[in-house]
C-alpha cells in the first residue's frame, strides 16, 4: 500500500513537472519570439522582416555552435581526466591462485543442485587395456641414416611399394 501510494505521489509530480516545463517554454518562447503581425505591411516591410528574422536566425546558429563546441570540448576534457584517474589507480594486481581439488561428485553436485545425487565412478568407464597387447608389436629400432642412398630416387619408390603391397606369390 505504501509502495503504490509513493508511485501515485511520483506520477502526480512527474506530471506537475511536465506542466512546468511547457509552461516555461511557452513563457520564453513569447518573450524572444513574439507572434508575427504581417496582416496590412507593404513588400517592402515584409522584406525587411525576413532580412531581420534571418540575422536573427545566424545569431541563434552561432550561439547553438558555440554551445555545441563547448559541450565537445568538455566531453573530451572528461575522458581525459577518466583516462589520468584509471593511470593513477595504477594496475590491479591478480592474487596467487591456490589449486583446488575437487571431487568429480562434488563438481556434478555443484552443478547439478543438491537435490539430485548423482555418483559417478570415471574409472569404470576407462577402456581397459592389455598388457600383452602391446608387447606383441615388435619394435624396430633401425637407423634412418642407414637406408638414405637405397631409397633415394624411383628404386627406393619402388620397393616402399613393393613393400607395402606385401608379398605376392
């Protein structure tokens, strides 16, 4: 009930300084540009007044420029002085970084909410691998050095074919 009537009472000023600011408006507006009365005036009073309203407009168009020019001028002044202020807060130094070891059910609970409980054994997924498998691959420690000249040049092409092909009866 509070909240709302603090929101009625916000509007109601919101709209009062609406209000305000036309009225204002309206206020100057009659003040530096007073209605035009061009009902009965000669050619020549009607080319006088647009040549007075026309200076008017260029004293206006110098003034905005002006303006316009002293905003820039600040808008730079401003990030200038933010760049100086971040130089002078000097470089944020990163703490050390302690490692952590969490669990893999820890890091599922995390990211999956208490309420599921979710126990997970990785090593049960492994692959598991023999170790005689491995020895059975015979392993050739042969010198590259050896074999350069015999196969340099179409003959060596030839018999890595050969080779690769297997033995044929």
């Amino acid at each position: 009930m509070l909240k709302s009537l603090l929101v009625a009472k916000a509007k109601e000023e919101l709209d009062q300084e609406v209000l305000d600011k036309e009225q204002e408006k309206q206020g100057y507006l009659s003040e530096k540009a007073p209605p035009l009365q061009i009902q009965g005036m000669s050619f020549a009073e009607l080319q006088e007044l647009c040549q007075e309203l026309h200076g008017k407009i260029d004293v206006v168009d110098e003034e905005r420029y002006d303006i316009e020019a002293k905003v820039l001028l600040n808008k730079r002044e401003i990030k200038d002085l933010n760049i100086k202020v971040l130089d002078l807060r000097g470089k944020f130094k990163r703490p050390t970084l302690r490692r952590v070891r969490v669990s893999a059910d820890a890091i599922l609970r995390s990211l999956l909410g208490s309420k599921h409980k979710v126990s997970m054994d990785l090593r049960a997924n492994l692959k598991s691998v023999k170790k005689e498998d491995t020895e059975k691959r015979p392993v050739e420690d042969s010198d590259w050095r050896k074999n350069v000249e015999a196969m340099s040049g179409m003959e060596g092409r030839k018999k890595m074919f050969d080779a690769a092909k297997g033995p044929t009866q």
